[in-house]
C-alpha cells in the first residue's frame, strides 16, 4: 500500500466522521427544537382552560356583584387579549396582565359573602387555582427546553451546523414586570 493510499483511506475516513457528525448534531437539534415546540403546545393547553375558566368566573361573580361592572370588563378585556395574543413574548404580556385583572376579581370577591360561599363559585377557584399551578410547572419545561436547544445552537462546533441548517434562537417565556409575575391570589 503506497503513501498516497494511506492518506486517502485517513482523509475519507475523516470525511465519512465529519458527515456523520454533522447529521448526528443536526438531528439533536431538530430533537430539541421539536421538545421546546412541544413545551409550549403545553403551556398553549392550559392557557386556554384559564382562558375558558375565566368567563364562568366572571358571570359568576356578577351575580353577586352587579355594581363591580369595571372590574369584570377589565378581567374579560385582559381574557380577550391573552386569547388573541401571538408569539411568546406577547403571550408573557398578556397573560401578567391578564393575571393582575384576576387578582383584583378575586379581591372584589372578598367583599361579597354569599359569592365567597358559593359552591360555583368556589368550584371554579378551585379549578382556576390548580390551571395556575399546570401553567406554572408548563412555563418552567418550556423555559428549560428553549435553554438546551439554545445552548445547543450557540456552543462551537454545533453552532457551525446550527448556522447552516437555520436553527434560530428561541424567545423564552418571561415576566418583564414585577407586577405581572405575581399569580392571581385564590382565597377560601
């Protein structure tokens, strides 16, 4: 076997390597691109049970607290704007503010004890209360899936492969405002 022989069986033996390299990073991208699509069709699914929850919350209340007509405008205001918001970061907007509208419901409601004792109505703070929990937990999946993959599409050499196939960064679900981070406070 001549010198040149050798060099091509190393230099298509490291060729055969990078090519398999290549489509292995490629694929655990792909992979965890698909996990972080998936966390947030989580989070979408118990959003929409808070956003379905809210407007039986809302006519409860209203029968007892009939002369509360603003705050009850505002809390479907802020439903109707979670509901049509797009994108991650829109979504985080909506939902603190959507958040900050409940709290308030629920305050409203302290000052009305027959609603307090409703079993509607405690039913469905029940309900509300344990869909907060579920977002919660889905935030948090989401959030580390979109740090894996993006730690993945930003470390060399899978950056490399990263560039070439398009794999972009993802936004993760964050709270801007202190404000938004606190959770609707449910009280029996």
């Amino acid at each position: 076997m001549g010198p040149l022989l050798v060099v091509l069986i190393v230099v298509g033996g490291l060729f055969v390597l990078a090519v398999l390299w290549f489509m292995a990073t490629y694929n655990s991208l792909v992979a965890m691109r698909n996990q972080a699509k998936n966390a947030w069709a989580q989070i979408d699914v118990q959003l929409k049970r808070r956003h379905d929850l809210i407007p039986n919350i809302v006519e409860t209340v209203k029968g007892y607290a009939k002369h509360e007509r603003e705050t009850l405008d505002a809390v479907i205001k802020a439903r109707n704007a979670a509901v049509s918001a797009n994108g991650v970061g829109a979504q985080a907007k909506a939902e603190g503010e959507l958040s900050g509208v409940l709290s308030k419901l629920f305050a409203l409601a302290e000052a009305y004890p027959d609603l307090k004792a409703n079993q509607n109505y405690l039913a469905l703070q029940e309900e509300l209360s344990s869909t907060e929990n579920k977002i919660s937990f889905s935030r948090q999946a989401y959030n580390d899936a979109v740090m894996f993959y993006n730690t993945r599409t930003q470390v060399i050499p899978a950056n490399i492969v990263a560039g070439i196939g398009g794999f972009t960064g993802m936004e993760l679900f964050e709270l801007k405002d202190d404000a938004q981070r606190a959770a609707p406070q449910v009280k029996f």
